[in-house]
C-alpha cells in the first residue's frame, strides 16, 4: 500500500513541472515541504 505521504511527494513534483512557473512552482515546493514533513512525523 502507497503511502499518503508519498503521493503528496509525487503531487508536488508533478506541480513542479506545470507551466504556470510563479505559481505552480511555489505550491509544488510547499507541497513537497508538506509531504516530507507527513513522512517523518508519521514513521510507521
């Protein structure tokens, strides 16, 4: 089973690479930030 934490990961890298750069690219790393955060606080 996936994660949650690891889909957010993907999500954030996907927004990474969409075409609308100032805002795209500030949610992809937030995103990003939020799911590396998710995978450490919930180390099963």
């Amino acid at each position: 089973m996936v994660r949650p934490s690891t889909l957010i990961l993907l999500a954030g890298i996907v927004l990474l690479f969409v075409p609308i750069p100032p805002v795209a690219t500030i949610l992809g790393i937030i995103v990003i930030v939020v799911g590396v955060a998710l995978r450490l606080l919930t180390n099963r």
